[in-house]
C-alpha cells in the first residue's frame, strides 16, 4: 500500500492520458466504451479504481450515472476538485477486493481500468474480477485492463539498456516478476484468457489500447493535428488485430457477463 500511495501521490495520471501519446489509450477505450453502451442512453457505469476521474467524469457529462470507486485517498481528492455543476457521479474511497457495498446485478457496465495493474496472486485477481463480474447486470460489459509483458522487455530492459540490473527479476522465458515493490503487474495474453475462464462470462474482443504508440511516444508527441489523427486512424483500424495485441504496452478486455 506504501509504495502505491507514494507512486500516485506524485504521479500526474491526468498529464499523462492529456498527452498525444497518451491520448491514444483514452481514445481507444473511449471508443470500446461508446460502442457497449450505444443502446443504453443513461447507463448505470461503476469504475474501479478510477484514479483521478479521467474517464468517470467524462461518461457523466455525457449523462451516464456514475460511480467511482477509488484506492488511493489523493486520486479521489483530486477526482472531486474537479467535480462542477450537476454530474451524476458519485466518488468513494474503496478497493476492489471488496465491492459489498454494491448489490449483485446492479450495474450495466463496469469498468477496471487499473486495479490489475496491481494485483499480484491468482486469487487476488480472481477476486477483484469474480467482484466486478459479480455486481455488473446480466449481459452487461466488464472492461478489464491490462499491462503487458513484452514492452517491458523490448523498452525497458533492452531499450533503454536495463538489461544487467533486470535480470535478477526476469524468468527463463523473459517473464518479468513483479511484486508491489515494482508497482505493475505485468502479464501476457494467455494468462488473462486463463482469468476468463474461471468467470462467468464471455469474452468479447481483447484489443491492444495504445499499440505501438510508447514505442514512439517522442515522435507522436511532436506529430502535427493532421499527422496525429491519422496515426489513430491507423492504430483503431490494427488494434483489434490478434498478432500485435502482446506487444502494447496496455490492453483492454471486453467481457460479457453471461445469462443465467
């Protein structure tokens, strides 16, 4: 708990979705969001882990009711300063190993767009999952992102030339360990499809949320309006595309919680 409550006390999340890079994640799962919730004019929404309001504040100004569940007492401090006029979004301070304040069944979408980032056992990721499938309504969605492996190992432990102090913390076969110490949880695509299939749902579509975009974060950060909308345009038209889903940096996936 330590070492996130120092990570996100000085870590500015807004800054980094704002920038162009960035931006791609949010517009991706912007989009993915839009296209579930289509048929549904004000959707029940629950976040999990909403971190400084990025995503809750927008689908409440488009009319969704909202509620933000948060971690982190300073992310929800900042989340409410910037709550103005009459949202429907209510903001609490929780975890998502435990949603007992929600009744099963009660949301049309929820969304967990962080709290794996941070989860290290089996168990505790099938907790917090079996707990968002669990208070999300029959047929509705369960967005799950992820932070993958291999960018890890191309960026960071060669590309930035990590490789001797890494190894220590890396498997046979490249795998990195993590512990809360490192923060992030890091997983491949066959270990999510493993979560899966131990809940009650169906998946979706699993799709790459910022693709290739840290890889060249410096140069889509100087792009022009022109040149930027076209390497989204781009990057949504791949980003469903199975054989470059494990080299993003994030993923994102779309779960349908089955009928009973």
């Amino acid at each position: 708990m330590d070492y996130l409550e120092n990570y996100y006390n000085s870590f500015n999340e807004d800054e980094r979705l704002l920038s162009q890079h960035g931006k791609v994640e949010y517009i991706t799962t912007m989009k993915y969001i839009h296209e579930y919730l289509s048929r549904t004019e004000k959707a029940r929404i629950l976040e999990v882990g909403a971190g400084t309001g990025q995503y809750s504040i927008a689908l409440a100004r488009e009319g969704h009711s909202v509620t933000a569940v948060e971690l982190i007492a300073h992310n929800i401090d900042v989340l409410k300063s910037k709550l103005t006029g009459s949202k429907d979004l209510e903001a609490v301070q929780g975890n998502a190993l435990d949603l007992s304040r929600f009744g099963d069944d009660t949301f049309d979408m929820t969304l967990v767009l962080g709290p794996m980032y941070h989860l290290y056992t089996e168990q505790d990721k099938l907790t917090a999952l079996s707990e968002a499938v669990r208070v999300t309504k029959q047929g509705g969605i369960i967005m799950v992102a992820y932070c993958m492996n291999e960018p890890v190992i191309i960026r960071y432990v060669f590309g930035k030339d990590n490789l001797r102090e890494s190894l220590a913390m890396i498997d046979d076969d490249w795998h990195c360990k993590s512990t809360p110490k490192e923060l992030f949880e890091l997983v491949r695509t066959e270990e999510i499809a493993e979560l899966d299939s131990l809940l009650d749902v169906e998946r979706i579509k699993l799709i790459a949320t910022d693709g290739a975009s840290n890889y060249m974060r410096d140069k889509i950060d100087e792009m022009d309006e022109y040149t930027f909308g076209k390497w989204t345009e781009y990057h949504l038209a791949a980003c469903e595309r199975q054989d470059i889903i494990g080299i993003s940096d994030h993923t994102l996936d779309i779960l349908r919680k089955n009928q009973k």
